[in-house]
C-alpha cells in the first residue's frame, strides 16, 4: 500500500484559524430563502416565520457568517423593496435568476434570521444598477442608531437597536458579463473605491471586500485584480474570489485534485495585490475574501433558469444533489483555505439551503444533510488554534487537468493552550487505499481522541433524506499513536479527520 508521510511542529505554524473561514451564504434565488430558510407555515416555524429544523442544522454546521442578498441577485436589488409592512411590499422582477420576488424576507428578517442562528451577517450591496448613494442608504439604515431619515425608518419598522453590520462586500462578480451593470475593472475600481470612502464616513469600523474575479479561468483574471487594487487599495480591505469545480467527463481523478486550482487561485490574487502594494507604496496588505466557493454541476437542466413569459417565485434552482465524491473535494478545498490562513480572512461556502447547499428542505416537510455538510460542520467544528506548515511527502498521481499531483493532502491546526490537534485530510487516489504516517514527535505525548472517514466503496453515492447514516462519516479504527508517529489507512477517495490530545 502506498505510505504518505507528514511532519508536524509546533514551531512552523503558518497563522491562526479565522473563525470566518466559516461563513455561507444565503441568496435570493430558487428556493434558498423561499421554503429554505423562510417558510411561515411549516410545522417548525419560529414564530418569525423561519423553518427551526433549517436553524438547527446551521446552528449544528457553526457557521461565521451569512453572506446576503447575492450574488447575481444583488446587482438589480433596491434593498428598500424588503422593508416595511409585508402587505405593502413591491414584487418584482428578478432579472438575475428570470424569477418573481415577492421580498417578503428583507434585510430585517435577514439580520433576525442570523441572530437565531448564531450567526454574523455579510451584507452586498447592489454596485450594478446602483451606486455610492444607495450603498450608503442602507448603510445608514442599519447602523447609524436613530435621528436621521433611515436610522429612524429601520426603528419604525421594529428594530431599535442598529443592526450593526461590520462585514460589507462593494457588489458582486462585476467582471462577469452576465452580471447586471457589468463594467471594466477601472470602472468598477474607482466606484468601489469611493463607495467605500463614504460608507467609511459613516462608520469607520468596517471590513470592505472589493469584487475580484468569478473564476481563475476568467480571460481577465490578473489584470483585473491589479487594476481594481490599483484604484481602490487604500480604501478596502480585502478582494473576494470566487471559484466552482465539478467532474468533467468522468474525469474523477483531475476532480479530486480541485484544490490545486484554489490553491492556486490565491497564491496569485495574493500575488497580485503585493504587486499593487509594492508599486502603490502601500503599508498595508490586502487580504482575501473567498465568498463564493462549492462543487456546482452548473451544465445540469437545474441551473438553467426559467425563460419567456415565466417568472415564478422561488423556482427549483441549483438544486444539486452532493455524493461522496463531492465532499472528499468540499473537505479539500477546505484544507486550501486553512493552509493559506494567513491570506485568507473569511471564506463563504455557497450556498447554505437547497442553492449548491449542505442543507436540504422539501417543502411543508423535512430538512436534511448532503454529503458536503459533513466535512464543513467537523473543520469548523474542531478546526481552532493555529495552523501548522504541514510538511507532505506523498505519492503523486497523474491527472488530466492538474498534471502530477500529490496523493494526499492535508492541513492541522493546535490549540497551545491544550495541545489539542487536529488533522483534516484527503486520500485523493481513485482506486487505491494510502498510509497516512506523521512524525508528531515535536507535539509530546497524544492519544487519538476521534477519528472519522468519510468514505464508500460507491464515491458515487448521494445523500437523501433516507440515506443519512450511509454517507456520514465513519469511526476509523486503524488510527494510532506509537511512540509519536500518527498511523491511518485512508481507503481511496476518502476525507479524514483525526484528534489527538495529551
Ligand atoms: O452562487 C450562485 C451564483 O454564482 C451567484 O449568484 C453568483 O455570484 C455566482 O456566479
């Protein structure tokens, strides 16, 4: 059986875990917030009409923050359309995703919804059909406490207390020519730019992400992080990235290696931005934001959105069904945003209720989990201290997409203050079991205290509601400690977590 080994040492640590690596999302479209977070009717709806079996899985998945409303959503969203009385509600058009909003959920229900879930919302504001003005506007309505026109309008409509929102994203995808107000990087850079320099007038006391590119495959991408930095870099604080992998062609293999693309997606945003730095004789350092990231089949009939004269509401939209195969990957690219902790600042898997989701719901009946729910809710569970530099020597595998890559891949994290440590990692070989041995003589006496696989001898495998037990992860017995080397079989196309404490 193929060995991989690693080393771990307290004294190579690359920066402490972020809580908001943890962060989903939440948009306006198909069913996410329509019978997914939303649901007044259903047998277990609070009584601000948000379904509890959908809370409690967020609340069990730990989740930093909620991005809201979009997406391509917000690029045609008046944000005041969702406030107020329910019955005086505007339904509108919803170019983005061909479908009706009736805005019955708006941004006080949002901000309700993430104080019941134990969860910090991550608010966009439309930079596609709108501007400074309006980004201010909302701004003014849900921190400034009360005594102007829109602080004032947020306590008439209920909330006395400012929503006091910190993390705000200056619009979404605008390099993407799908995107409603689509516009070049120097166009959208000096409108971000000063967005963010007013709304800072409001509230200095803000993390602003500029809009970086919607894929690393984008023809623009590179040049279009430099020249939004190059206007915007003293004004914002982090450039977001997005990124959507999927199996091609069976091509298992190119698609369990996915993380080398997101690990090199960062390196060059990262790149891109001490470039901008250097030459712009900046101080600061750029950080980044990647809030959108998941598998998506977006070639499957259910990401294609209505046509012609149908506009429904809350239509069946991305409802991808997640096997094992997707969350060996999910838990991978995971192993990618805590392995560059030190660059990346927040992370927001997309998204959170039946769009790409963790979460399922039928409507008027159950909530579930996809395959994907469970490596994200035990990384963010356990996932805590600092980041160690793993040092990986594994057997590499040909890909189609990737070239050789290594077999195995793996992040851990140590808490100092209990020399807990966790190690999260991924068998990526199609057929064949792996070794894992790592030399963890540097950490002192440990025990495994959990080890889980989540694993099937059909990678195939889906999640449904009747299925649950089959695809979580299971104990794995073969892990041990002897006189500080790790030992584990990994059977292929496999994620991992193993803790060990003193
Ligand atoms: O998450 C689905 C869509 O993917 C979002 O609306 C958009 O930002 C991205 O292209």
């Amino acid at each position: 059986m193929p060995v991989a080994h690693l080393t771990l040492d307290p004294a190579f640590s690359v920066g402490p875990v972020r809580r908001n690596t943890f962060g989903t999302f939440v948009e306006h479209l198909g069913r996410c917030v329509y019978t997914g977070i939303y649901e007044p009717d259903h047998p277990t709806a609070t009584a601000d009409g948000f379904r509890g079996d959908v809370l409690a899985l967020t609340r069990e998945l730990e989740v930093s923050t909620v991005r809201y409303p979009g997406g391509n959503f917000v690029s045609g969203y008046r944000w005041e359309d969702g406030t107020g009385p329910r019955a005086q509600r505007p339904r509108r058009l919803d170019l983005a995703w061909h479908s009706t909003e009736t805005n019955e959920v708006g941004v006080d229900e949002f901000v309700t919804w993430c104080r019941e879930a134990g969860t910090e919302p991550m608010m966009a504001v439309n930079l596609g059909t709108r501007g400074a003005q309006e980004a201010l506007d909302l701004l003014e309505y849900c921190n400034v406490p009360s005594g102007t026109h829109y602080s004032d309008l947020r306590r008439a409509n209920g909330a006395q207390a400012p929503h006091d929102i910190k993390f705000w994203c200056l619009g979404n995808e605008m390099d993407g020519p799908w995107q409603i107000g689509h516009k070049t990087a120097r166009e959208y850079g000096r409108l971000a730019a000063e967005t963010a320099r007013a709304m800072r007038m409001i509230d200095e006391d803000l993390t602003l992400v500029a809009c970086g590119s919607s894929s690393s495959s984008m023809p623009t991408f590179g040049t279009w992080e430099r020249e939004v930095l190059e206007e915007a870099y003293e004004h914002v604080d982090l450039i977001s990235a997005h990124a959507y992998y999927a199996e091609h062609d069976g091509d298992l293999a190119s698609f369990l290696a996915s993380a080398v693309d997101m690990d090199h997606f960062i390196e060059s945003v990262s790149a891109t931005a001490d470039a901008v730095r250097a030459a712009g004789k900046h101080t600061k350092k750029i950080g980044i934001s990647f809030d959108e990231w998941n598998v998506w089949y977006q070639h499957r009939a259910e990401s294609r959105p209505p046509s012609g004269q149908d506009w429904p509401v809350a239509p069946v939209l991305l409802q991808d069904k997640y096997n094992v195969a997707d969350a060996v990957v999910v838990g991978n690219l995971l192993i990618s945003l805590l392995r560059h902790t030190e660059r990346v600042h927040a992370a927001s898997l997309a998204q959170l209720v039946n769009v790409i989701a963790p979460i399922m719901t039928e409507p008027g009946g159950r909530a579930w989990k996809q395959t994907i729910f469970h490596p994200f809710a035990l990384t963010s569970a356990h996932a805590a201290g600092q980041v160690l530099d793993v040092a990986v020597r594994a057997p590499q595998t040909q890909t189609a997409k990737f070239g050789d890559v290594p077999l195995l891949d793996a992040v851990a994290t140590r808490e100092e203050e209990t020399g807990a440590l966790s190690v999260f990692v991924v068998n990526r070989s199609v057929t064949e079991p792996l070794t894992l041995e790592a030399d963890v003589r540097a950490l002192g006496e440990l025990q495994v205290v959990e080890a889980v696989t989540l694993a099937n001898p059909d990678p195939y495998l889906a999640a449904t509601p009747d299925n649950q037990d089959q695809v979580a992860p299971q104990p794995n017995s073969t892990a041990t400690v002897t006189e500080g080397r790790l030992a584990a079989q990994l059977p292929p196309v496999s994620w991992t977590m193993l803790r060990l404490a003193p």
